[in-house]
C-alpha cells in the first residue's frame, strides 16, 4: 500500500468568535460609490497567439511606454491603410 502524499497538515479553522468582531468592524468603514466612467465603450479582446508575438506587444510596450490595446489599435490602423477597411 502506498503512503500517500507526504504534505502538511491545511491550517486549522478560525474560531467563529473571531470571525464576529473583524465583521464589526468593517461595519463601520464607509464605502465611496465607484464612479470609475469608462471613455469608450471597450470589449475584452481574447485570441490565441504564439508566446513570440505575445511578448514582442509587451516588449513594444514597454519600450514605447504605451499600453498593449494602444499597440492593436495602431496596428489596425496600419492594416486597414495597407490592406482597405474592413
């Protein structure tokens, strides 16, 4: 018989007493309303691409001190000038 994966023991349980008195106190911390307004409206943008290219847009961006969806958009504008719109 196997003995099994030698790891350690998971770290024991709080007490529920304990738990009671952090939730007073986030009681009395007062939250601001999030008023984060987003310039454009923006779409997450998921597609697979080689590990080379993923960090060829990092090391581009910064190098350039620009962000990666700034990059795509140039690159689509170059795009659409050599290839026509879409």
């Amino acid at each position: 018989m196997s003995k099994g994966l030698q790891i350690a023991e998971p770290p024991r349980r709080r007490q529920s007493g304990a738990g009671e008195a952090s939730t007073e106190r986030n009681k009395s911390v007062e939250f601001t309303k999030f008023d984060n307004v987003a310039e454009d409206e923006k779409v997450q943008f998921n597609k697979r691409v080689t590990r080379r290219v993923a960090d060829g847009y990092e090391i581009l961006a910064i190098r350039t001190r620009r962000k990666v969806p700034d990059l795509l958009a140039e690159a689509l504008s170059l795009l659409e000038e050599k290839h026509g719109k879409v």
